[in-house]
C-alpha cells in the first residue's frame, strides 16, 4: 500500500524537493500551497516519478482551508500516514520597520500554519492511534539572527508548541509521532520573492545547501520519528550548540556580522513578493525548488551520518562548536 503524505508549502524550496524525494517513493502525495504555477508543476513531477499527486490550493493561515485539505486527502487515498509542515513566510527588515500587518501574517503562516496543520492531522490520526508529523524547522529556532525577528519568533514558537504537544502524546501513550526537522540555509526561491526593505537582494547566510539536502533530513524524520528532533547540516549542529556555550559572544558577532551576510549584490532585486499574495499564478511564474545560489549550495553534507547516527552527532556537535566558538572570540576581540 503506497504512503500517503501532505505537504505544505509543496509548490517551491524545501517542500518542493520533499514532494519529488516522495513521488520517487511512489507515495499518494498530497500538495499544498497558494501558487497555482508551483503546485501545477509540483504535481507534473511527482507523476512523472512515479508518484500520485493531488492539487489542494490552500492558505495554512486558516485553518478551515487545512482541515479541508486533510478532508479531501483522505477521501482521495484514505487514511494519512504523514503530514509535513513546511510552509514559510517572512520580511527581511529591522524590527522596526516591520508593520504590524506584515508582522500577524508572518506569524499567521510561519507558526499558525504549522499549529492549523498539526491540527488537521491529529484529528485523523489520534482516532486510528498512528501516523506522523513532521515540523520543518531552522536552526535560526534556538540561535535568532538580525532581520528576521518575526520568522526567529515563528521558528521558536514551533519548537515550544511541539514539545508540548510531544508530553502529551506520551502521557496518552499514543503511536502518533511527531518530530523536528532543524534546517540550515537552504537555497530555495523565498530570498526571490520574499518581502524586503534591504538595500540589497537577500540570501541565505553561507555556508548554504540544496533544497535536496533538506528533503532528505525531512524524510529521514518521518521514517524515524522517535527522536525529538533532527539535525540537517553541520552548520545546524554548530549553532545550536554554540548558543548553548556561548550566547553572548554569538549577540556581538551577528551584530557585526549578520547585515551583510543576508545580503548580496550579485543578484537583482526581483521587486515581487508573496507575503499576502502568491506570485506564481501560472505555469511561467514556476520558481521549482532551487534558489539564485546554486553556484555556492552544497548538494551534500554531514547531514546523511549526522541525522542517523547520534553518537557521531555529538561527536560533530563539539567540534563544530568549538571551532565556531573560536572564530567568534578572534572576531569580537579584534573588533573590540
């Protein structure tokens, strides 16, 4: 019996490659999102791989419009054995050049979102006593970085809301899962047409992987679900234990370093944003799962041991950490 998994934000970036990862597995694979032209596309190649693809435009800010999708999955292949939250919204911007408008969609999509979905899915699954969810998310959750305090805030909001969720599936002694998949910088289509008042185009902050690594740390996840959460990247393992060692320094070095890293001038300002609004309406507007960074995206990284094996993680986790660490106090004390 084929896997019958739900998506969302399946029509670009990291959700995109998931839903190809799937569609190779032959899984039913259910894919949400606003962009008509993503989400057309996203189902042509799950097809062609050998999946079965089913369509649901759907905002995850409503959570009427998430309930509808777990509706029409379930009718469409029957029960939902995993549901991935992967949907993103964000403005590159100091805090206080964030309106509150733009602030309460963020949050609405970035956390709302995933509450919406694990809502849905948990409505099915609990009854049947099985099934999985999977949260998508950053590392920027545990370590927050300058101009993105409301997707940080969305990021951590995510990981409090699932350990407690966590507790209390485990007080019902459920067999409903649900884990964290920690993401690096990945080189997806957002920084294109993310909303921004930088002076400059947006990216990721190097070193950056391919929307590829990620879906296979999310895969991964949900074929383990046990775990809290998963380490995708080196880097990821490197920041989160850093903060946890030395938080102070890492402040005075995103101060000083964290501007013009999430900035470049190599690539042109697309002037679009999807923050109320999809930008991919048809097949020409289709932005696929990579970003502007494929010269510099790795397509492969620690993460194929790290997430398998925890004692290599740990292993790893020190001497990132200490290397980082490192290179932080060089650069605060030179700056001083």
């Amino acid at each position: 019996m084929s896997l019958t998994v739900v998506i969302t934000g399946a029509s670009a970036g990291i959700g995109r490659a998931t839903a190809r990862l799937y569609g190779r597995r032959g899984a039913n694979v259910v894919l949400v999102a606003r962009g008509e032209g993503g989400l057309a596309a996203a189902a042509d190649e799950v097809a062609a791989l050998g999946g079965r693809p089913l369509v649901q435009p759907a905002d995850v800010a409503d959570p009427a419009q998430t309930d509808a999708v777990a509706e029409a999955a379930e009718k469409e292949f029957g029960p939902i054995d995993v549901w991935i939250n992967c949907a993103f919204a964000s403005v590159f911007a100091p805090f206080d050049e964030i309106t509150p408008e733009e602030y309460r969609r963020i949050t609405e999509v970035a956390y709302l979102g995933f509450v919406n979905g694990t809502r849905s899915a948990l409505a099915r699954m609990l009854p049947r006593d099985r099934g999985t969810i999977v949260q998508v998310g950053s590392a920027l959750g545990e370590r927050s970085i300058p101009l993105q305090s409301a997707y940080c805030g969305a990021k951590h909001a995510i990981n409090g809301f699932t350990s407690s969720l966590r507790t209390e599936l485990l007080h019902r002694g459920s067999h409903v899962h649900v884990t964290v998949a920690q993401m690096p910088a990945v080189n997806t289509p957002q920084f294109g047409w993310v909303r921004s008042r930088l002076s400059q185009h947006p990216m990721p902050v190097p070193p950056i992987y391919q929307p590829e690594v990620a879906a296979r740390g999310v895969a991964y996840a949900a074929d383990h679900p046990r775990r809290k959460q998963y380490y995708v990247g080196a880097t990821t393992v490197a920041t989160i234990w850093a903060n946890r060692f030395a938080p102070a320094l890492l402040d005075r070095y995103l101060a000083r370093t964290g501007f013009d890293s999430q900035q470049t001038d190599s690539v042109p300002p697309t002037g679009q944003d999807n923050l109320f609004e999809p930008v991919d309406h048809g097949p020409a507007d289709d932005r696929g799962a990579h970003g502007a960074f494929d010269d510099s995206a790795h397509g492969r990284s620690w993460e194929e041991t790290l997430v398998r094996h925890p004692a290599v993680t740990a292993l790893g986790a020190g001497a990132a950490v200490l290397g980082m660490v490192g290179a932080v106090r060089r650069l605060t004390s030179s700056s001083a």
